[in-house]
C-alpha cells in the first residue's frame, strides 16, 4: 500500500446481524437450509462493491477486506471476566449461516480476516494503522460507536444502511466529544450490551459534559470532589475503579500481530464464474442475475458439477464444534485457519521478518543515489543511518550512510571506505564509491525536507554528525526513543535488543566487522560488501521498528510525550554538546597534585590506624584486616567468599565511630575525584575546539533524567570542597560568564502538588524556608532563631522521603541512633498525612498497572514491584514513589530546555546553554548581555510546566553569573 491509496474494511460482524435482522426469514428451496442472512449480506456487499468500484461516488477503494470476530473469547476477558457474559445465545438459525457468510466473501474475491484472541474491532483498528503509515485512508464500513474512537484526518465511516459518510464532525455532533474522547465517554456510559459496566447514572450527555470540562477521564476522577451535584459527585468517586477497567474494554489494540498484509488487499475485479457459481449454489436467482449482467458471464455455462460442489459444501454448514458464539457475537469456522495453523503461519511470519532482509543493493554513483533520493521523496519517510570511524559524534568522519524507504527495501552509500593494504602503501581511498561532495549534494535536501520524515535510531548521533558537515535533519523520528516512551524499565532500548524483542530477529555484531581487541579496526577498513549488509540492515530494522513503536504511542496514549518531551530535545542537546564548555588544563594539573599529595597523607594514617601497610584499593586485603584481623561488626561475605567492603558498608562503620572505615571512605573519594576528574578532563579536551565535550542520553533512566559520559559530568560531587574545586576548572572563555541557573527545591515543591500538602503548598506560596517550617512543625521549635542542628535534620528528612528513605538510612546520615530516626520519619507522616497518602496510593497504583506516572504522564514501569522477592518489591516500591517526582521535576527541565534556545533567539540574545546537570543549566553569555539573560532564563524555567500543568506551588529558579561554574553554582 502506499500514499494515495484507500482501503475500505468491512465490519463484517456488523454486517452479519443487520443483513439478518432487515429481512425476514429465508431458506434455500431445495433442502431448507437458512440462508437469510447470507441473502442480506450478499446484497449489501454486492451493492457495496459495485457503487465503490464507480468512480463517479468520488472515493475509490483500491484496497478491501471484511473483518470478522473469531469467537466470543478474547483478551478482554482476561481484564474483565463478565465481559459481554450477558448475552444470549444466537439464533439458531443464524448460527450455521456464519460458515456461509465467511464462503460468501471468498466468492467475493475478498479477503476474510480474523484471528483468535482479538475481536474484529482490533483488526480494523490495526489496519487502518498500518494503512495511515503507508500513506493511504481507510474508510470503515459499519455505524458501529466502538469504531468511531479510529475516526481521524485519514479515516472516516460509512453506514451503508443511511447512506451516510461519519467523520470528526459527524462524531461530534453525535456525541458531543471528538473521536479521541470517546474512549473516555464510553468508559463513563458503558456498554449494556457487552457488559462494560461504567459509572452508573452516567449517560453519553451527562458523559460529554463531564469531559468538555475536565478534559479526560484521569482528570475527571483525579477531581471528582469538584463536581457539585452530590450524587454524580459521589457515583464517581465510589466507581472510579469501574470507569478505570471500562476503558480498557473498549480502547481498541492498535498492534494486533496480524498476519495477513495489505498487499492481500489489493482489490480485484470480480470473478463472475466463481461469484455466480456461489450465488447458484445459494439459490440467490436475482443476485444471480444482476452479477451475471455486470460481469458479463453466462449463468447457463457454470459447470452444473462446480454448483453442485458448492451446494454440497454448503449444505452442511459450518462445522459446529466450536466454540458457540453470544448474540451480536459470532462462531468460528472449520477454517481456514486453525489454532494450529495460525501458529504455524506466525513462526513463518517470524522467519521471514528474520531472514526477510532482502538484499540490499550498494550505491556506487550519484545518478543511483539521486534515485533512492527521489523514492524517499515520494514515500515520504526513510530510514536514515550513518556510519563512522568513532562513536564520539565530534571526532567521527564519515565513511558512509544507509537508507530504507520500506521494509526490505534498503541500500548502503559508501563514502570513504579504504583497504588496509592501500593505505600502507600511501593509496587513497576505495574505487566504486559515491563522492562526498556529490553525496552531500544528493542528501542534503532530503534530510533538510520538513515534508519528508526521516527515521532513526539514536537519530542525536545523526543529527549531530552532519549538522558537524553543514547538513541539518529535519521532521524525524527516534525508534530508541519511542521504545524509551513505551517501556522505560522493563528492559534496553538498543537496536539490537529492539529488534529482538519485536522482530526475533539478531543483529549481525559490530565486532564481527571491525573485530576487537588489539585487531580492531575503524569503519572505513571494513569491506564494502559487509559494510553493505550490516548498515542497510540497520537502517531497514528502523523503519520495520518505527511501524511497530508508532501507533504503540498513539494507542498507549503517550504520543504528547514522545512529541513534547522526548524528540523536540534530540536537536537541543546535539548542539549543546557540539559547543561543549572549556577547562582550565593548568587548574586541574595543580587540583591533581594537590589530590595525590592529601591521598599519600591519608595512606599513612591508614597504614597507622590499620597497624600495617596493605593495598588500600583490594577489597580482600582490606575486608581481611577490617573484619578478620580487627572483627569488626557488620561483616558479611560476598558469593566469592571475600567480605564485602562496598561504600554502604564502610560508611556504616564510619557513622558508628570507627576510625579505619572512615579514613577509608575519604581515601576512596580523594582517589576517585583524582581518577574520575582531575586526571581524566584534560583527555577529554578536543584536539580542535579546546573544549570538552560531553554525550548526553535520553533513554538511560526510568524516571527520564538525563545522564551524561566521555566525561560523565553529572556525577561530580559538591558536598565536599575537593568536588567544588573541581568546578571551578569549568570556565567561560575571554570576554564572557557562565551563567548557572538553577531549579530551587523542584522536586519538593512537586512534591506539594502532587501529594498535595497544604502545610508545603503554603509555606513554598509564601517564601518560607521549607527546611525551617518543617523543623517548626515537627519539632516545635520557632523558625526564628531556630538552631542550624535542627533545621539540618529536616532538610535530610524532607529530601530522604522523596528517595523513600528508612529509619536506618536517616540514622546513618544523621548519626543518630536508629529508634531516634524512625521517630523522626514516624513525626513527619503524622504532620504531613497527605505524603503517607501518596506513598500508599502510588504503591497501589504501581501494583495494580505496574508503572507509574509523571504529571506530564511519562510512564515508568516496575515489573519487579510484585516480585515474591521482599529486596526486589521493597526496592521497586521505593523507587515507584520516588519515581512521580524525579520524574515529573526532569520533565520540567527538559521543557525548559526545549523552549530556551527559540527565547534566546527572540529575544536577540547569544547566550549559548551549554551543559544540564539534574536541576541546572549552565550557559555562556557575553559579559555585557548577562543582565538580560539572567530574567528571561528565569522566566523560561519557572514557566516551563505551562499551560501543560497548573503547578499548586511557584517554582523558583537562582541564577548567577562568575567566571567559573563553582562560583556561578
């Protein structure tokens, strides 16, 4: 299928009880068979096609199937056992008409699609997918309010019956809400006929109203209390639960592994023999003659053996032993396919996709190139792949790129491929290969073509490289991303790993092209042919990943985060991390020195405490002398039977007063910050801009934080002077600041509108150090003069309970005993009874779905929070609780980043961001601009959750400029 094209798919169930309810009874003459509702559905498929098939009623099909439910058992019941268990059983004398029905639309030359498991709805929602992200529209023929949820600027109804086309307006002027409301009107009214129970005394208008001013359904029962009229107000909140389930009856599944594909669609024209030969059979005179009429054929040359096959097939019907359908259900028939076989053709669907990689074709000159350009174009979406000679985007040249327009369809262009042997001998690059100025010439328009998408994985790598070679990417999307979107948490975003989960297909490994050890090569020594093999099928995996991730969005309802979170940022951080932020070399040599010297110190007084020299760096000498020699308390041995001496098991020590652990623990962290930072920085520097230039990930966390490497920038500790000198070696270059702007306290002012605690609401409204009115209000003690002891514990309460902290981790970071502590936690619930609440609700809800939301409705899954395991659930439920905060406080900051640079621009301001660091921005601005830039940066952050989210409390953001980044901070 492809852009222009229309498929009309049939509601075939719908069709089957309206063709036996608008005539009345009919049986076939010569042994009285019931073939009523065969007559109906003939009729109205036969007037169907022929009105379709002229192309004077303006919409012409080019594509056609009927889509029937396979039994009344599907997926649903699963959710909801009394689902559709109302129904009665159907009329007798339609149950042997369903066989019939389904022979019918083979004579029709016509595809008859269903599948175990999935009502026919599924399968019409999956197609009309498939057919949207081919190009084309689908028409669904039924009047069915189920479908109408599909409706939008690609598909529309038809009821054949009034005659009548059913869009967006349509929808609207029906129901009162536009079609992507209507999963939530019909998750309040339910369904009396398929038992789908909604909220009671909730009809579609009371329903529309409901929405038009709440928004959606988990706004709605988020706020149920609102809603003035006390019996609607109490019938949804005692039944919330109710519309919750309700809406996952009706949602329709957008990914039904279908096995039959659109190309089996194409539409035929009709075959008069076979068709006519049906109808004889079926004794249908009129019909019979009407098809005869139109198609040209003779009734009289039917071979009368042919009818008579077919009289006789017919004549016993389908084969009853199956699964009896409920009214407005249907049977299933002896065929065609069976469990059996349905498995069968899945495992060939799956070998195929594996091995279905077709050739690709290698691209040696422009005319070529500029042909699969021109395919691209008129596809309107490829996968597009570089491949390079390192995995650092500012280092990397590049050797060569892939493109795919479709699955199977895919080509490599090499650039600057080279063979071992020639370099050694001064020869340039490989022959037979596209120039890199005729290449560049060739896709720079495409990639720069907003009306052509363009689909990659890990596309920030892309983006980056040939944004680096004059060449901007736009209109895209990220498969890694998407996954990211669907499924953070419950497993790894690579290609390689995606195309396992979702193609059971194995990536060729990189390795076994470039090698490893001390054998590896670059990209540009690999031969062209395995360059070949391996690129394309990167790029087709992509686009066979992006059919597959996409409408998950869409039928998840996360494609406002994908759009709004995730893609608009891939740009931001590219040239965030394409203008990196200098060092001072000299400044870090003096920090490493002075690093070393405190470290040998240190050494001594181990080596003194301990009563013997040892190496200080291996666990087993260390966990010997700490736990065999000294016994100390707390030992406990690892798998190899070495103690284990891990940072949470010294600082245990050292909180309990023993000397060595604690020397210990400043010895590790002096080496590490010499290692990690002092030492390591200046290797980072870039050969040509002098500066650092750090690799931002976007999908590497649950909760959507960013993390930072080649150098890790987000992890350089600031409790400790040492881990603050080492900001000071960031600075802005001559005649400029940085500027550090940084969020106050967002993840406890989140934590005031989500829990919604008046006490923090107020006190953030207001002004209040926090940390003092919570000392205040646990302790009784005034704000005013209130000791710096005090005020210190609640502020490691108030952010411990965010992480879910227990009573022994506070004691440890308190020094407190641990009774002390769990008093401490046990106070704080009791004057701030809305957290308890939020952290029990969260747990509930984190079991029930197994994720989690943000407030911008980022999911992050804990598949672990009902393991049998108490370590693994306590752990997935501390992190579930946490993960709503953290969660919803990085989302804010990546709308602030996305929305920074356009306010920059217009604004007229050259400030540059250049690094995120959890809840800050640092930028280089000119020296005389810092003055502007310091209130609209504030501005552009402590507004970012607008209009999106109303926060309860003001966020505030500090913001300062110096020459270097600890005095900025």
């Amino acid at each position: 299928m492809k852009k222009g094209d229309h498929l009309f798919l049939i509601d075939g169930s719908g069709y089957i009880f309206r063709a036996y309810h608008a005539l009345p009874p009919l049986t076939r003459k010569s042994d009285g068979l019931p073939v009523g509702a065969v007559s109906g559905f003939c009729n109205m498929l036969w007037k169907l096609m022929k009105d379709a098939r002229n192309t004077d009623v303006g919409v012409v099909p080019t594509h056609f199937a009927v889509i029937f439910d396979y039994s009344s058992k599907t997926f649903r019941n699963e959710l909801y056992a009394e689902y559709k268990s109302n129904r009665s059983a159907p009329p007798e004398d339609l149950i042997p008409q369903f066989g019939l029905i389904r022979q019918a639309t083979r004579a029709f030359d016509l595809p008859c699609i269903e599948m175990e498991g999935f009502e026919a709805d599924d399968l019409i929602a999956t197609y009309a997918r498939l057919a949207c992200e081919a190009g084309g529209d689908t028409t669904i023929i039924s009047s069915d309010k189920d479908l109408m949820q599909l409706v939008g600027p690609s598909v529309s109804m038809y009821d054949p019956m009034k005659d009548r086309q059913i869009g967006i307006p349509e929808v609207i002027e029906k129901w009162g809400v536009p079609p992507e409301k209507m999963i939530d009107l019909q998750a309040l009214t339910g369904d009396s006929i398929d038992n789908v129970p909604g909220i009671p005394g909730i009809g579609p208008k009371t329903a529309a109203l409901l929405i038009e001013q709440f928004g959606d359904l988990d706004t709605l029962l988020a706020r149920a209390g609102e809603i003035k009229q006390d019996k609607r107000r109490q019938s949804i909140i005692d039944n919330a639960e109710k519309a919750r389930i309700s809406r996952e009856l009706v949602r329709l599944k957008y990914d039904v592994p279908v096995v039959d594909p659109l190309e089996d669609f194409v539409l035929q024209p009709p075959n008069g023999p076979k068709l006519i030969s049906f109808l004889k059979a079926m004794e249908f005179s009129s019909l019979t003659r009407r098809v005869a009429e139109t198609t040209g054929t003779d009734p009289a040359a039917i071979d009368a053996e042919q009818i008579r096959v077919e009289a006789g097939v017919q004549a016993h019907g389908p084969d009853l032993d199956v699964d009896v359908p409920v009214a407005n259900g249907e049977g299933k028939e002896a065929g065609p396919l069976t469990p059996a076989q349905l498995a069968k053709s899945r495992a060939e669907m799956a070998t195929a996709e594996k091995i279905g990689l077709a050739e690709p074709e290698c691209i040696r000159d422009r005319a070529t190139l500029l042909a699969w350009v021109a395919e691209a174009r008129e596809a309107g979406a490829v996968a597009f792949r570089t491949e390079t000679t390192s995995l650092d985007p500012m280092l990397a040249e590049l050797v060569g790129f892939s493109l795919a327009t479709r699955p199977g369809r895919a080509a490599y262009v090499p650039l600057a491929h080279r063979s071992a042997a020639s370099d050694l001998l001064g020869g340039g690059q490989r022959e037979n290969q596209v120039s890199f100025d005729d290449a560049m010439a060739a896709i720079r328009p495409l990639l720069a073509d907003p009306s052509v998408l363009k689909i990659g994985h890990n596309i920030k790598y892309d983006w980056l490289l040939m944004h680096r070679l004059g060449v901007d990417i736009a209109a895209f999307d990220d498969t890694m991303l998407m996954s990211y979107v669907l499924d953070a948490g419950t497993g790894g975003h690579s290609l390689d790993a995606l195309a396992d989960r979702w193609l059971d297909h194995a990536v060729i490994p990189f390795k076994d092209l470039v090698g490893s050890g001390k054998s590896v090569v670059t990209f540009d020594f690999v031969d062209i042919e395995r360059a070949t093999t391996y690129a394309a099928e990167g790029a087709d995996l992509a686009i066979r990943l992006w059919r597959v991730l996409k409408p998950r969005l869409t039928a998840n309802g996360l494609v406002s985060v994908y759009e709004r979170l995730e893609r608009p940022l891939i740009p931001v951080l590219a040239r965030m991390e394409e203008r990196g932020i200098t060092v001072d070399r000299q400044m870090l040599s003096r920090l490493s020195g002075e690093l070393a010297q405190r470290a040998a110190a240190l050494e001594d007084e181990i080596y003194q405490v301990a009563g013997e020299k040892f190496t200080i760096g291996s666990p087993k000498q260390l966990g010997d002398i700490l736990f065999g020699r000294m016994g100390l308390p707390g030992g406990s041995k690892t798998k190899s039977g070495q103690w284990s001496t891990t940072a949470q098991v010294l600082e245990e020590l050292a909180a309990e007063g023993y000397e060595l652990p604690r020397k210990i623990v400043d010895w590790r962290q002096l080496t590490k910050l010499k290692s990690t930072y002092t030492d390591a920085l200046p290797d980072y520097i870039h050969p040509d801009t002098r500066r650092v230039h750090t690799s931002y990930a976007l999908a590497s966390t649950s909760t959507g934080r960013l993390s930072s490497s080649e150098p890790n920038l987000q992890n350089i500790p600031i409790r400790t002077s040492e881990g603050r000198r080492i900001r000071t070696a960031f600075i802005a270059d001559k005649g400029n600041k940085l500027v550090s702007a940084d969020y106050s306290q967002i993840e406890l002012r989140v934590l005031a509108h989500v829990a919604d605690i008046p006490q923090l609401r107020q006190a953030f409204a207001d002004g209040v150090d926090i940390h003092a009115m919570t000392a205040s209000e646990m302790f009784g003690v005034p704000v005013a003069g209130m000791p710096s002891e005090v005020r210190r514990r609640a502020k490691a309460i108030n952010f411990g309970i965010i992480y879910g902290i227990s009573a022994f981790g506070l004691a440890n970071q308190l020094s407190i005993p641990r009774e002390e502590a769990s008093d401490y936690i046990k106070r704080y619930f009791e004057r701030f009874p809305g957290i308890k609440d939020y952290m029990d609700g969260t747990k509930a809800f984190a079991r029930e779905k197994g994720y989690v939301e943000t407030i911008f409705g980022r999911r992050a899954h804990y598949p672990e929070i009902r393991s049998s395991n108490p370590q693994h659930r306590a752990f997935n439920e501390r992190a579930a609780i946490n993960a709503p905060i953290q969660g919803s406080a990085a989302d804010i900051i990546r709308r602030a980043m996305v929305r920074m640079d356009a306010a920059l621009q217009e604004a007229k301001l050259s400030a540059r961001m250049l690094l995120q660091v959890h809840d800050e921005l640092i930028f280089e601005v000119p020296e005389e601009e810092v003055e502007q830039t310091l209130p609209l940066v504030r501005a552009v952050m402590e507004n970012a959750a607008m209009p999106a989210v109303n926060l309860a409390v003001p966020l505030q953001v500090d913001a300062r400029a110096a020459v270097n980044w600890d005095e900025a901070h």
